[in-house]
C-alpha cells in the first residue's frame, strides 16, 4: 500500500497529468489493493478491480473446501518455514505460485496450473515466497470497501477458483458507486483471447464515462 500511495502522490506531480482524473486499475490480488488504495487515497475519480481478491480468509476457507485442511497446513509450515529464514536473514524460501491439485504451491484449483503459466513469459520461474500463506488471512479489502466513494468497476468471473466471488459481491455493495460486471469465466479465462476482449470494451466504456468530464 505504501507503494501504491507514494505513486499515485508522484504521478499528480507530473505535467501533462490531470490530477482530477485518476484511475486506478487492479487485477486478482491488485483488484484488491486498488480497493484499499482508493479508500486511503480518498482522491482518486475511480478503479477497476478485476476477478479482485477481496477477502483472503474467504480464500483460506475456499482452499479447505476443495484442497483440504492438510494442504492449509502444509502451506502454513511452508510459510513459517520462510519467515523464520527472513528472521535469521537467510534467502527466502519459495513454493509453486501455481500447481495441479495436491501439489505443494500457492494456487491449486483444476484451472489453476494451465491457466496461470499460460500467462508467464519464457525463464519467469513458477514461485513465490512461502510467506504468503501466512499473510492471506490478513488482507481483507472488503473491510475498508465502504470508504470507497469514487465510481467502482467490479468485474467478477463467475467460475473464479481463486478470488471468492461472494467476497466481490460484498465488497461491491459497501462501495458508494459501484458497477458490478459478471462473466461465465474462471480466473484465467479474463487475461487472453475472446474472454479478454469482452472485459476490455465494458472498461473502456467505464472509463470513458466516468473521465469525460
């Protein structure tokens, strides 16, 4: 959040910018953080959030009902593996981002693997920090959703594994002006092809609308 703050502050400071008319724009965890920025901010004329994580302990619970509580747990020891490493100053210690079901990583739904690598360039490697697992149930959007008073997109996949669509929906309705956009698509579907397309003419005109003046 900090970095997102400090970013918008620096952008206002540019010529040519138009201070009075700034999106933000944010998808899965960054649909998320669009949202907090937004509410802390409390100067920007409007977000995105696309398939956005609103609620991480939604997403735990999510995780259990489909991977079970020894795969939370497995994941938990991971991430206090990490954090313990930090601690002592050692290097991090990383898990898959994504991975079939049953495997030890970040993301496991049925469309998790395919979907997620089918976005990595070639030599980006599959991973992140363990310590993830340990911050997920703390990141809660949906928590300061409603000081939100900037024109809100919502756009929610509704086969979404990953971003708990119940979540957005909450989150949606605590926002003063939000528009809701729903999609029979997963996750990954948004990011490419035809999927893509449809999302990207309904944010244009979102845009469009709410910047015209």
């Amino acid at each position: 959040m900090e970095d997102w703050l400090s970013a918008i502050a620096f952008v206002r400071t540019l010529d040519g910018i138009k201070s009075g008319a700034i999106a933000l724009w944010g998808t899965s965890f960054g649909g998320g953080l669009v949202t907090v920025a937004a509410a802390r901010d409390g100067n920007v004329q409007a977000i995105i959030a696309q398939c956005p994580m609103m609620d991480g302990l939604a997403s735990v619970f999510e995780v259990i009902r489909y991977a079970g509580i020894t795969h939370v747990m497995k994941l938990s020891a991971h991430g206090s593996l990490d954090v313990g490493r930090a601690l002592l100053g050692m290097s991090p210690h990383y898990i898959a981002s994504a991975g079939r079901p049953g495997d030890v990583a970040a993301m496991t739904a049925e469309d998790c693997y395919d979907g997620y690598l089918a976005l990595i360039p070639e030599g980006v490697p599959n991973k992140v920090a363990a310590r993830i697992s340990t911050m997920l149930m703390t990141f809660r959007p949906v928590s300061e959703a409603h000081k939100v008073n900037c024109p809100a997109l919502i756009l929610i996949c509704e086969k979404d594994t990953v971003a708990p669509v119940a979540a957005a929906e909450k989150a949606a309705k605590k926002m003063k002006q939000a528009e809701v956009r729903r999609y029979e698509m997963g996750h990954f579907d948004i990011y490419q092809g035809e999927d893509r397309e449809k999302t990207i003419t309904d944010q244009l005109a979102f845009l469009k609308k709410v910047l015209s003046a």
